[in-house]
C-alpha cells in the first residue's frame, strides 16, 4: 500500500490517546501487561515524551511511543550527558505494514529527538524477527551491542515471550551521526551479501533445510577476522506456527552464537538479505570493535 497520504502527528489530548490505546489492541488483544493505557500514554507526552500516529486520512492506522530516559549502564555523568529516548512501542495495523509507515514513523521520532537536541533512541526486538532487523539496521542504521536473555521474562501469558523465551537484542541509534544521515539519505555504499563474501567473512552458523523449512546449523567455534555473518531464518513468523519444535531450537541456537560475539565486544553493524545456494537467506553483520564511538558526531 502506498504511503503518500499517510500523514503523521502527535497525540497531545487525552480523549486522542484511547485511539492509540484501541489500536494496540489490534496486535496485542485485551492483554492488560502489554497494552499503554491512554492514561499513561498522556503523562509520557506530558513528561517531553511522545505518542506519534499515522493517519490515513481520519484513520488512525500506526502509533510510535517514546519517552525520555537515561543510560542507566552510566552512573558517574550528571543524568542530562546520558539523555535518551526509549522507543517502547510500535504497532501498524496489519493491511497496512507494507506501505512504510513505520519507516515514516521512526523518521518522524527522529525529527522529535533532534527537536530536544537528544542523539540516542533505543528500543529492543526479537533478534530473529528479519523484517524488523531490516528496518532497524538496514534502514535506519541502527546499531546493537546488547543481548538480553529472557529481557521480557518466561510468561507466555504477558504477551512478549513465545515458547518460554523472550530475548531481545537493543538497538542503539544515534540520530546525530553520519551513517544515520547517509543510510535516510540514501548516500551511504550499499555494501551487500556479496561484500562480505568476498572478504572472507565467515558464516558462522549456516542454515540447513528440512521439508521446506529452515533449520538451525552447526556453529563455527573461533571467529577471529573483522567481520562474521551470523544467519537467521527469513521467515521465523511462519516456522513459529508449523513448526514450534523448529522455531524453538532457533531461539535457543541464536542466543548461542550471539552471546559470545557481544562478550568478544563484536557488535552488528548491519543486516543483509541475498540469494545463497539458490534460495534467499538473511543474515546480521557482526564487526570487530575497534573502538567506534558512534555517540561523536
């Protein structure tokens, strides 16, 4: 669906925000752990935070929370050096995700951060959900240092864990840098699968199949060059429905290659989709930390 009469606005009444409340409940249902009830969702506009919605037309049809934080990883700076936004909440309604209105609404959160002079918004996502990658890094340029193990609990009840799992991979995006500018610009090198491989950055846990259906592989044990490729199915979403007993044994296989490369302070740079062995695969870029600050504009 095409996203040129979309439009985008703030939420700042009250009687506004119980739109946004309904429409959380398109994917999260009447579940009382995951759905920001208006209430709350005026007092983070209230606080400087934000409810940002798209409309088409009178329809409200995607929403975007954000409200104003710190790093609390770094206690020793007055908290105004640590400021953040933290993007809690993102929800489009499902006939309408293809036509790029969370891009339009993460560009819009942009647009708010620079507004208060804010360089960093972070927000967390499944690591195995590939859409959200591409949009998170591919897209917006995102970067991620962090794994959470369980960050939502073992509930399934709440919402936010599947199959007793719930890690999460948190994504720093410093608004103010370059390769921020470039990947919205479109100005950055489109640096693709190919790349990489001709480099000799390694696969580190390449896919196998079964019956159609992607299948965790056997994970290298020593990765010592600037970069590796750690891989992901393309379509989690849909393994997570015919094949619990798969999706499973992906989530317990990520959080094992992953963890070690964060602990070696690699961190993912990037997400590439290109065609291996006849068939469209999706990895993540991991890359050596030679000391990056990505906070210098």
């Amino acid at each position: 669906m095409a996203d040129e009469n979309f439009t985008i606005r703030p939420l700042k009444t009250f009687s506004e925000m119980y739109a946004a409340v309904e429409l959380q409940r398109v994917f999260w249902g009447n579940d009382a752990e995951s759905v920001v009830p208006a209430q709350m969702l005026y007092t983070i506009y209230e606080s400087g935070g934000h409810v940002l919605a798209a409309f088409d037309g009178s329809k409200m049809v995607g929403v975007l929370i954000g409200l104003i934080g710190t790093d609390i990883a770094i206690d020793d700076r007055p908290a105004m050096a640590n400021l953040l936004i933290a993007s809690k909440r993102m929800v489009v309604l499902p006939e309408y995700r293809s036509g790029g209105i969370g891009y339009k609404l993460k560009l819009a959160q942009r647009e708010a951060a620079l507004r208060q002079s804010i360089r960093l918004v972070t927000w967390t996502f499944d690591p195995l959900k590939s859409p959200n990658a591409h949009l998170n890094l591919r897209k917006l340029g995102g970067i991620i240092r962090e794994y959470k193990v369980n960050a939502y609990g073992t509930d399934d009840r709440n919402g936010l864990s599947q199959f007793g799992w719930s890690d999460r991979i948190r994504v720093q995006w410093w608004v103010t840098h370059r390769r921020v500018e470039e990947r919205i610009n479109g100005t950055r090198p489109d640096l693709g699968l190919a790349h990489y491989l001709d480099a000799n950055a390694p696969i580190l846990n390449p896919s196998g199949m079964a019956d159609g259906v992607a299948v965790p592989g056997d994970i290298l044990n020593t990765v010592n060059g600037a970069f590796a490729l750690v891989e992901i199915p393309l379509d989690y979403d849909r393994i997570a429905k015919a094949e619990p007993g798969i999706a499973q044994g992906w989530q317990h296989h990520i959080r094992t290659v992953m963890q070690p490369l964060f602990d070696r302070d690699y961190f993912i740079s990037d997400f590439l989709r290109g065609t291996i062995e006849g068939r469209e695969r999706a990895f993540y870029v991991f890359s050596a930390d030679y000391g990056f600050d990505f906070s210098a504009n």
